[in-house]
C-alpha cells in the first residue's frame, strides 16, 4: 500500500528541513572562508583592481551607426533588445582595454567561445587593421558568425571550429566573454603559452572541474619536456595559483567555487577565483589588472581579466606598460556610478518598450534579404541571409512543408485554419487545436467542460 497524505506531507516538510540545514552549513562555512582570506584579498585588491577600467575617459561609446547591422547586437542578431543593448557596452568595455593595448598595430585576436560572433564581430569592424579568429565547439553558431561577416564585408575575419584546448595557430590577444566555468581557464592558459595578453569576463564558476586531468589531446601536446610555467599551463589544477594554494585547500576551493555563482556569496567568492586566476598568470611573469564592465549593470558576471607578459623574453609583442596606461586612463575619468546605473536602467526600459513593435513589423514581412521562413511556433520569419541563388537560408532550404514558409501570392488570401478558441490566461495564448464540429473549443477542452475565457 502507498504512503497516506499526511504521511507524504511529513517526508516533504522533513525534506525540506534537511536541505535548509544542509544549506546553512554550507553558507556558514563558505563565510567563515571569506572571511579568514578577506585581509589577503584586500591587499591584492588596493594593487591589481582598477576602479573604472572600462569607462575610458567620458564614458567611451561607439558609433553603432557608422557599423554595419550585421555586427550590431541590437538591430543584427536574433536576440532581444535588451540583451542587445546589454551585449552593446559589453564590447564597449573590452574595447576601451583593447584601444591601449592594441593601438594602431596590426595584431592577431582570438575570441575563445565567441559563439555567433554577437560581441566578437563588432570588434573586428572597429579593427579592421587587427585579424579576429573566433572559435567555438559548436558548428551552427561558427556558420552563423561565418555569414554575418561575409555580410558585413569583413575581410579580417575568420571563423573556426574546434575547442580551446587544442588550438594552435599563434596570436596576440585572448578574448573571452562568458566562457563557462574551465573554459576561461583553458584561454588564459593559451595566451600564457602563445606569450599573448588576455583581456577576459568568466562565468560560472561552479562549473570549474576542479582537480581534472587534462583531456587526451592536451596530454599529447604536454608529452615534450617544457621548461617554463607558461609553457605549464594547461595542467589547469586547482587552486591554480601558488598564492591560494597557499591560503586554502581544496575542499576549500571547491566551496568558494560553488558559491561564487549564487548572488548573495559572489562578491566575496568570485573575486577571491578571479585573483587565483590572475596570480597564476603573475607567477607565469605576467602584469595583470582587475576590474568591471561598464557600465557594472550590463551583466551579473562583470569582472574582467587582464594580464601581459612583463618580462622581456615573453613579451614579443610590445604589451610593455599596457597596465600602467590603463591604469593612467582610469584615474582621468570618475564618473559618477550610481547616477550612470540610473540612466543605463533607463536606456534599457526605452529599448525595452519597443521591443513589441519590433517583433509586430518581423512578424508582418520578413526582412530585406533574409530568409523567407515563417517560424509558426514563435510566429516570426528567420532572420538569417539566403544563400546565393536561393530563396532561403542554407538552414532552411531543404525544409519541406509550405505551411513553415512565407505563404507566396497565391494562396496569402486564403481564410486561416479555426482554432479552438479556448485562451489560457496563465500562459497567454489560445489553443492551437482545431475544434470539434459544430463547437467553438476542441476536443480537449469539450471533455473537461472548460468554458472559454
């Protein structure tokens, strides 16, 4: 026989006053590790954080205008408008970084985990002096960034498959935006193999594999007897630093890693990963800096990483005093944060506000030299390119089934289907079934008696 109600209840409320206490300990513990490490943080912090990194004098913005739509994260990639705006100061933020520590040379940057290009591609059109290589494991976000360059008729990029660890073409600059837990880790370690600087944004931290062997192909990049600690990065154990390692564990690590992803621990958590992260790099004979995305509010996960090789035998590509500009550059600006936060939140609502509008005109015809296809579930048109003597994007050329498509000419004037005129108000949205003959719901919504709202 099953378990009674109250019986059933008690387990939940048991259950559940287990994973409180269990939660507890762990904040408890996680604090008490804060603590005890807060005075090493602290004095790491009054050396390596710069305050206003990324605000580059009078708020550095770019000219969207003067840029091609295809590399606009607002008006040129499928995502919403604020999303865009946010992935709009986001390459403003690395780009004031890059301003001093590229200038007017011509560099080799690779973006490690760049996705679709969303950040990525609005760089190399603001370098074009500079060549930008993107790569990412997935292969439809690589053909996706592949035909927004061929778009915006971007001659200095070039886009790859494959993952971080096993890239091996020379370069200057690492880039990473939101590359997930290890794989931030896996590009700074190639920028201290290569002897290139790094500019990075990590997240999610709790996905750090924490103490693993490095995969088989870096274990056959690793078999050569290597002679310096640049060349020993990629034995990415935890802690990575000789400094932390030095202050904790790692049952202890693993603790802040875990908590460095929930908001109420990750100041505290993630800045003492991030430092870890950057000591490494020190310990490598790099200079590095610490410091946040600007404006702070364009994403959750805003500490950037910066580090150049400081000693003359890595640094072959004249990074020397990069920090210190930057650093110059900080100290001449000092906006103030909270009446910018202010306006940023209200830029964002005003984008916000037109974000129906412009879902209402991709639904009513689809964009000039875009595909045709009608996506019916989300109820708009793809916004990818045709291919050249196609109707349609390459994604969706092959597609069957007329109804997924721009219905052409002669059958547009044709009466829509009846639908089942039940609408959920919790979901907002009608159903999609046909109704039963002579009844305006369908069988469904007939059978448990459901009136319609």
């Amino acid at each position: 026989a099953g378990e009674q109600p109250e019986d059933v209840s008690e387990h939940r409320q048991h259950k559940r006053r287990q994973r409180q206490r269990q939660q507890g300990a762990r904040t408890e513990a996680r604090e008490s590790l804060c603590a005890r490490l807060a005075p090493s943080v602290l004095d790491l912090q009054a050396v390596e954080y710069i305050e206003n990194l990324c605000v580059g004098g009078e708020v550095a913005r770019v000219d969207w205008d003067a840029l091609p739509v295809a590399v606009d994260p607002l008006h040129g990639c499928s995502m919403g408008d604020c999303r865009g705006q946010r992935k709009r100061w986001q390459a403003e933020s690395f780009k004031v970084v890059l301003d001093v520590l590229l200038g007017d040379r011509e560099m080799r940057v690779v973006d490690f985990g760049s996705g679709s290009g969303n950040f990525s591609l609005a760089l190399a059109a603001l370098f074009p002096r500079c060549s930008f290589t993107l790569l990412d494991f997935n292969s439809t976000a690589i053909e996706l960034a592949q035909e927004r360059a061929l778009v915006a008729g971007l001659s200095n990029v070039r886009a790859v498959v494959g993952r971080i660890e096993d890239f091996s073409d020379p370069f200057d600059i690492a880039i990473a935006l939101h590359a997930c837990g290890n794989a931030s880790d896996y590009a700074q370690a190639q920028a201290m193999r290569h002897g290139a600087a790094y500019v990075m944004a990590p997240c999610c931290v709790g996905k750090l594999k924490i103490g693993a062997s490095p995969s088989p192909s870096m274990a056959e990049q690793l078999e050569d007897e290597v002679s310096t600690a640049a060349e020993r990065a990629f034995d990415l154990k935890q802690p990575r630093s000789s400094w932390l390692c030095s202050l904790c564990n790692l049952d202890e690590y693993l603790v802040l890693a875990a908590g460095a992803d929930h908001e109420s621990a990750a100041q505290g958590c993630k800045q003492l990963i991030e430092h870890d992260r950057n000591a490494a790099a020190r310990e490598a004979g790099y200079a590095t800096a610490l410091g946040k995305l600007h404006p702070p509010s364009c994403t959750n996960k805003n500490d950037l990483l910066v580090g150049v090789p400081a000693s003359t035998s890595l640094d072959a590509s004249g990074f020397s005093g990069s920090i210190s500009r930057l650093r110059a550059l900080a100290l001449a600006s000092r906006p103030d944060l909270h009446v910018l936060d202010a306006a940023v939140r209200a830029e964002c609502a005003a984008v916000s506000s037109n974000a129906e509008k412009a879902r209402a005109v991709n639904r009513a015809q689809p964009r000039a030299g875009c595909c045709p296809y009608l996506d019916e579930a989300k109820g708009r048109f793809c916004s990818l390119r045709v291919t050249s003597g196609s109707e349609f994007c390459s994604k969706h050329e092959s597609s069957a089934g007329i109804s997924s498509r721009a219905k052409p000419p002669e059958v547009a004037d044709e009466p829509a289907r009846a639908r089942c005129a039940f609408f959920n108000e919790r979901r907002q949205r009608q159903c999609r079934e046909i109704p039963v003959m002579g009844h305006p719901l369908c069988r469904a919504h007939v059978e448990i008696e459901q009136p319609c709202s």
